[in-house]
C-alpha cells in the first residue's frame, strides 16, 4: 500500500512541475529561453480530418521538429475538436511562420522576450494558408491565464498534456483503516492567452459593441476583403470549430476596433 501511495505522490509531483514549467517558458520566467511558438499540425486548411490521419501530422511535425533541432514541450486542449499542440522555444517568427505553411495551419501564435515579459503575436495565414511574408500579426497579448476560472472551461483552452481532462475517481485502501475509498484528482490544468477578448487589450484601444456596422467601401475596402475572406472560412465544408471561432471573433474585433477610431 505504501508503495501505491508513493507512486501516486510521485505522479501528482510530476504533473504539478510539468505545468510550472510550461508556465515558466510561457511567462518568460526561462533565462535561456527568449521566444516561444504555440502551433498544431493537425486539421490543415481548417478543415476536419480522421484521428489516423491527423495521427500522421502529429508524427511529420515531430520528424521536422527533430530534423530542425527543436526541443518541444507537447501540450493539448480543445478548441471545439480535440488538439495535440506543441510549445517551441527559442524559435524566430520566419521560423514559426514557415511551419505554419508547411503545415497549413490558419493561425500560429510566437511570442519574444521583451522588456522581461513574454509578448504575444497572433499570425494570421494568408488566402489559401499561404503566408504573404512572414504572416500578419492581427493582435498581440502580453498575459497567459490560469487558475479556478480557466480550468472549468470546457472549450478553447490550452492544457498541460499529462493528467485527466476532468475530473476523475481512483478508488484505493485507505492507508490507516484498510476501508477501501475514492481518491479524486482534479483536471489537468489549463491556460489560455486571451486573444480578441476586450479586456486583455494589449497595444489596440477598447472594442465597441452591438451589431457589425455597414463599411463605406471607398474608404474600407481592406476590411471588406479580409471579412468576405473570413465569413468563406466559416463556411467552408468541414470547417473546424476552432477555425469557426476564431474568424467570428476576429471579425468582430476587426470592426469594433474600426468603430471605436471613428
């Protein structure tokens, strides 16, 4: 029993370090770490595909991961559909966007070392996943989220990769009595780096509200063009759930910000 215990302890220990160390690189708390990017292979052009195959970006990715010399820190989360996600240290913002077209991918996200805090791009693909240069960054964030709040989300989320999604129920012999009892240990812990949430604004002025105004197109043509882009994105067949999300509140974001500089 003592030993049941022990190897228990020594689990609880290692998913707690395991996160506090995700953390440490996400926060800039890593000395020997000056830059960091959070990508997936899975789903490319935002379109839902098969575990197996999805199994296979996930295997390329790592191929091209230890090809290039990159550690990594594997992590997951749900963002409508389940994801395999991986934190890259130490990697440029041509870097990063160079995965992101090799492995299609909507959006990435690479953050640097500034003024002793990790700040936050959020890179957007260009038509068709093919990135004009090195991407558009459409906002930046300065804040990675945790605690109570976070953790009970149940969607677009972040999560240390070890551990339960949810809550769950190991049932051991009571080390003092021998009754036998439920042990419950709670979910992984999660995080999120609050993009396109007004509240978090990081270089960009307060969001407006209320519904999407009409565009003079004259003077917005640029905005019309990425709109029309995106509401072909949420409708595209087979669209992920995550790429549904995150276009919507990118559109939003796009004309509150518009409405709030007029």
């Amino acid at each position: 029993m003592k030993k049941i215990l022990n190897e228990w302890n020594k689990f609880v220990l290692k998913e707690v370090s395991q996160f506090r160390d995700i953390m440490r690189i996400l926060s800039g708390e890593r000395q020997n770490i000056q830059s960091a990017g959070i990508m997936t292979p899975e789903n490319p052009k935002n379109v839902k595909h098969t575990e197996k195959q999805n199994d296979e970006f996930i295997k390329q990715f790592q191929e091209r991961l230890s090809e290039m010399g990159w550690g990594y820190r594997k992590i997951r989360g749900k963002f409508g559909n389940r994801e395999r996600s991986y934190i890259i240290p130490n990697v440029t913002r041509a870097e990063m966007a160079k995965l992101g077209r090799e492995f299609k991918q909507e959006a990435i996200i690479w953050g640097s070392l500034q003024d002793e805090r990790m700040v936050y791009e959020y890179i957007d693909g260009g038509e068709e996943f093919d990135y004009i240069g090195d991407g558009k960054t459409l906002q930046r964030r300065d804040v990675v989220l945790t605690g109570d709040d976070v953790d009970a989300k149940s969607d677009f989320y972040s999560q240390e990769p070890g551990g339960p999604e949810g809550h769950r129920i190991t049932y051991k012999d009571d080390p003092e009595t021998g009754e036998r009892k439920g042990f419950t240990q709670g979910p992984a812990k999660k995080f999120i780096i609050p993009f396109f949430d007004a509240e978090y604004d990081f270089e960009e002025e307060g969001l407006g509200e209320g519904i999407l105004p009409e565009l003079d197109l004259t003077t917005e043509r640029e905005l019309y063009e990425d709109t029309k882009k995106r509401l072909k994105r949420i409708l595209k067949k087979n669209a992920t759930k995550k790429s549904i999300w995150q276009n919507r509140r990118i559109i939003k974001y796009n004309y509150n910000k518009r409405t709030n500089n007029t």
